[in-house]
C-alpha cells in the first residue's frame, strides 16, 4: 500500500459514514454513533494527512499553493464540525449544518484524489509514498487511541 491508497481508503469510509449519517434523523442512536465516528475519523486522519501527505508538498513550488488550499479546506471541515457538536441534534440546524459538511467533504476529497494525488506522484518516488504511507498509518493509530484529547487544539475548544 501507499500513501494514496491509505488516504482513499479513509476517504470511502468518510463518504460512508456521511451517507448514513444523512440517513438518521432527530437524536437517535444511529447518528449519535455515526455523528462520533465520523468525527473521529475526519480529525485523526487530517492529522496525519497534513504531516504524510501536505506537509512535504509545501516545500516544493508545483504544489505549495495546493497544500494550502487543502489544508484550508481542512480548517473549513473543522469548523463545521465545531457547529455541529454546539448544535442539538433534534434542530433542523443541525442536518442543514450536516448537509454542509457533507458537500465540503466531498469537494475536500475529490480534490485530493482527482487533482492533487496526480500531481504529488510527480514529487514522490515510489519509496517515498510507501514510506509516507507508514508514518500516515502510525499516526491514525497512534491519534485514534487518545481521540479526541490527542488532537492538536482539542484543548482550545470551549
Ligand atoms: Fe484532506
Ligand atoms: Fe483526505
């Protein structure tokens, strides 16, 4: 496996569990349960996608400004998130509010997978994306142990 098809196959469980999501309605378990896991799995996987996979892009002049755009379109993901868990789940706000992550995550990752991907495996060699794709997985493991306290700024959050 290497680094692109580590962060796609996250990108499917994403796009899944934002389906389902979709799918629930009011405060039930289902989208309390999905809700959470789908958290989980956008914020432990920005993580290391910024340190595997934008981070060593931003020193090279072909893809800097796109590492920026991504990341900033991370920044967007995890304010939406913040909205989400200040609003109940029974108002309307909430799935109006959902439906809004739910496009800005498949924006995010069609980026990625049609557009940045193509490019960055001009940057990377072989090995590289192998061994970015090692240190990708670490650091899901590692993050998703200590979810959410192991995010960086979980401690700002009111
Ligand atoms: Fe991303
Ligand atoms: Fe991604």
């Amino acid at each position: 496996m290497n680094i692109y098809e580590a962060i796609k196959k996250d990108h499917d469980i994403q796009r899944d569990l934002c389906d389902k999501i979709l799918k629930t309605s009011g405060n039930s378990s289902e989208r309390k349960e999905f809700w959470t896991k789908l958290r989980k799995e956008l914020e432990v996987h920005e993580v290391a996608e910024e340190r595997y996979f934008y981070s060593p892009l931003i020193e090279t002049d072909s893809m800097q400004e796109d590492a920026r755009h991504g990341m900033a379109e991370h920044h967007e993901i995890d304010e939406l998130i913040q909205e989400l868990e200040a609003t109940d789940m029974v108002s309307p706000h909430w799935l109006a509010t959902m439906k809004k992550l739910n496009d800005k995550v498949h924006h995010h990752l069609k980026d990625e997978e049609n557009e940045f991907f193509g490019k960055a495996k001009k940057v990377y060699s072989q090995n590289k994306s192998k061994e970015l794709m090692e240190g990708y997985e670490k650091t899901k493991r590692d993050y998703k142990k200590d979810w959410p306290n192991s995010i960086p700024g979980s401690d700002l959050e009111s």
